[in-house]
C-alpha cells in the first residue's frame, strides 16, 4: 500500500515493471530467432549481428513502453488493470503492430537500412511487402507479456 492506504498505485507499478521485463526477455529471444530472416545474417560480422540484437531490442522495449503509455492515457480507468484491461491490452497491440508497419516500410523501402533474405515469409500490402515475422512478433509478445503480468495480480 502507499502512504494514502492506496494498492491501485502498486498495482500498476507492479504490472509495468512484469511487463517491461517480460517484453526485454521476449523481444530479445525473438530477435535472436528472426536474425536469420535477414540478409545481414549471411552478409555482417557476427559482431554486428550481435550489435543489431542489442539495439533492436531496446527499440522492441522503447517501442513497447510507448504503446501501453499512449494506451493507458487514453482509456485506462483508475482502477486499471483491475478494470478495463482489456481494451488497453487491445489498443497497446494495435499501436505496437501499427508502428511495425510503418518502421518496416520505412526501413525496408526508404532508407534501406535492412533487407529480408528468401527465409522471410511476406505479407503483401499493396506494392509493398512486409515481414510476416516482426508483425508477428508485435501481435503474439506483447498479448503474451500483458495476459503474464495481469495474471499474478491479485483479483479485488
């Protein structure tokens, strides 16, 4: 309890430091399993390689602290996670998948910066096609980390 007698407040640091951990331990995994799916796997150095596991992994967590942040500002209730999780859950998914979208399109078609070798299975959206992988990775870990961390939360 806080000063004022309050759970709710430890609730939701508690939520948020499980999540954030979990989403680092996830994302992390997930971009050591992925790394393949890109040309950089056959054409870098492994320190590279290692470099951009690092770096995308704390991009995944920046990414992530963004989404839940925009997501509880627009439609947590007070009592949150306790009431209205879901709708956060829902929103915090769609912003993370939303933002992959745009970052791979971006990454992939403008600046170039990465490329998929023939291993990335693609979605085609228009004339474009993205990585089903890092879609994937956006809808499946963030579900996972948030269902994780609501689940040790004591019910009121």
């Amino acid at each position: 309890m806080d000063g004022d007698g309050n759970d709710n407040d430890l609730n939701w640091l508690g939520f948020l430091r499980r999540y954030i951990i979990l989403i680092a331990l996830f994302n992390s995994l997930w971009e050591i399993l992925q790394m393949p799916l890109y040309t950089l796997w056959n054409n870098d150095s492994w320190l590279t390689i290692i470099y951009s596991i690092i770096h995308c992994t704390f991009g995944d967590i920046l990414i992530a602290l963004t989404a839940i942040s925009l997501s509880l500002l627009l439609l947590a209730k007070a009592n949150w996670p306790h009431q209205n999780f879901q709708i956060v859950a829902i929103l915090t998914v769609l912003i993370g998948i939303s933002y992959t979208l745009y970052s791979e399109w971006l990454n992939i078609y403008i600046h170039k910066s990465w490329a998929y070798n023939d291993l990335m299975p693609l979605l085609s959206l228009g004339p474009w096609q993205i990585g089903l992988s890092p879609l994937l990775q956006w809808l499946i870990l963030p579900s996972i980390a948030l269902w994780q961390s609501k689940k040790v939360i004591p019910c009121k």
